[in-house]
C-alpha cells in the first residue's frame, strides 16, 4: 500500500462525516465527484457520529486498495486519531491545501481529515489538492519504516539496554 504511486484522481473516494458536514453536505459530494470514479458515503444515518464514520471509511479503503478515504467532522481531530488505528491506513489532518498536498507528496497518505469549521471553501481546496496531487516515492524508507509500528505486538521482542555508569558520566557537584 505505502509503495503505490500516482495521484488518487480517478479512485472511489470513501465519504465519512458527522452531523457538522450535513448542511454542507450536497456541495461536498460535488466537489468530490469530479475527480472520483466514484463517492460512496460511509456513514451508519442511525448513528451519525464522526466514530463511526472513520470506522466505516477506514475499513472500507482497508478492503479496497483502489480507493481512498476523505473524512470530515468539526475539528478533524477526531476522525484523524481514530483513522490512524487501522491497519494500513494514514490519514492526516489538514488545515490548508499545502497540507492536503504534502501529505500526500511527501506521507502518501490514503485519508484525508477535515474540520467542517474550516468552512467549505478552504475544505474544497483541500480536497482537490489530496485528490490531484502524486505520491512519487520521496521519503519511502521512513515510510516503510512507519508501517513496522503496525505489527502486532506479540511479534515483537524487546531487549532492553541497561548500561552502569561508567565514572566519566558520573558528575559530582559540591
């Protein structure tokens, strides 16, 4: 997944949103759609809350390599947290369509987090900016480095360094 290059233009875009997105919610969808193949909302309408929107969304791309995932409540903050628990998801929260496309040039991030009190113009810029913007390779050792914190724990073993103190890292003060 860390290793695909190219923009996101053209996939199926994974929509996840709370109540904050909902007056918004038709200039959204438009926006998205015109770089998408295609814009499913990814959202539990019984439940909307932004938990359960990343949920959604994150398992969702998780199943569907060919896709990304855009997701937005009031800060962003939320969603980006709860998105960044999923296995082979990277998803960053963005404030400016600078973000939007350095975590994508530089992070090849999958997820884009939005606060829907940053207001819909900037959000559209942001988007389009995540969407058009190519994942190159620039940084893929430390990218692949970030994938090994995804193991499971119990593949992991820990040996701890304990060191004395040899007497040059002993100060005495008077």
């Amino acid at each position: 997944m860390i290793r695909r290059l190219g923009t996101h233009a053209g996939k199926r875009i994974y929509f996840g949103y709370d109540r904050y997105v909902l007056p918004d919610l038709e200039e959204y969808l438009a926006i998205m759609g015109k770089s998408a193949a295609e814009v499913i909302c990814a959202v539990d309408r019984n439940y909307l809350h932004y938990l359960t929107s990343a949920e959604l969304v994150c398992q969702a791309v998780q199943a569907d390599p060919d896709s990304v995932g855009i997701l937005c409540c009031g800060t962003g903050m939320g969603m980006s947290i709860a998105a960044n628990k999923f296995k082979g998801i990277y998803a960053a929260r963005c404030l400016s369509a600078e973000d939007a496309e350095m975590c994508r040039t530089i992070n090849n991030a999958n997820v884009l987090c939005l606060g829907a009190k940053f207001g819909l113009l900037a959000n559209k810029d942001m988007i389009n900016a995540f969407v058009a913007a190519p994942y190159t390779g620039r940084k893929l050792e430390e990218l692949e480095y970030i994938t090994r914190f995804e193991r499971d724990p119990s593949d992991v073993v820990v040996k701890p360094v304990v060191e004395k103190p040899s007497s040059a890292t002993i100060r005495r003060t008077a």
